[in-house]
C-alpha cells in the first residue's frame, strides 16, 4: 500500500516540481505545505495532505474534492433520499 503512495506521490509531485526548478526538495515540500495551510513542523506533514494539495492544486475553490465527487449531489435533497433508501442509483 505505501509503495502505491509513493508512486502516487512522486507522478503529481513532478510536473508540479518542474515549475520551480530553482527550489531543492524540502524548499518546494515546505511551498506546498504552506499553499495547503499546514502550518505543524514539516516532519508531520502527512503524504495525504500533499496528495490532495497536488490534485487540487490548479483548480477553482469551488470544485469538489476527488474521492468525494463520487457521492457528490448538487440537491441536498436528493442525497438526503439517497441516504435514506428511498431513491436506488
């Protein structure tokens, strides 16, 4: 599972790196926790914060994190239905 990380991490983290060139590795992991609002010593900066901060970081605030736009509803009262059974997929 870890190792599934990783190379989850090292294919967002690449291209993202790519832009700033001029910055080693703990400068660029320090950037991205700061541009996630992690503010705890970089020693407890945990992969799923830079994962997510990666995958979200080009796109508008109002978009939906991935892994929950599966069970996304725009009508809060069709997902309450959902929730309940009454409505099947």
């Amino acid at each position: 599972m870890k190792c599934h990380r990783v190379n989850e991490l090292i294919e967002l983290i690449h291209p993202a790196w790519q832009k700033d060139p001029d910055l080693n590795l703990i400068q660029f992991l320090q950037k991205l926790a700061t541009e996630a609002g992690f503010t705890g010593p970089l020693s407890e900066l945990t992969d799923d914060v830079l994962i997510y901060h990666l995958k979200m970081r080009d796109s508008e605030r109002t978009e939906v994190i991935p892994g929950l736009k599966k069970d996304y509803e725009e009508d809060f009262k069709t997902a309450l239905l959902r929730a309940r059974g009454i409505l099947k997929d």
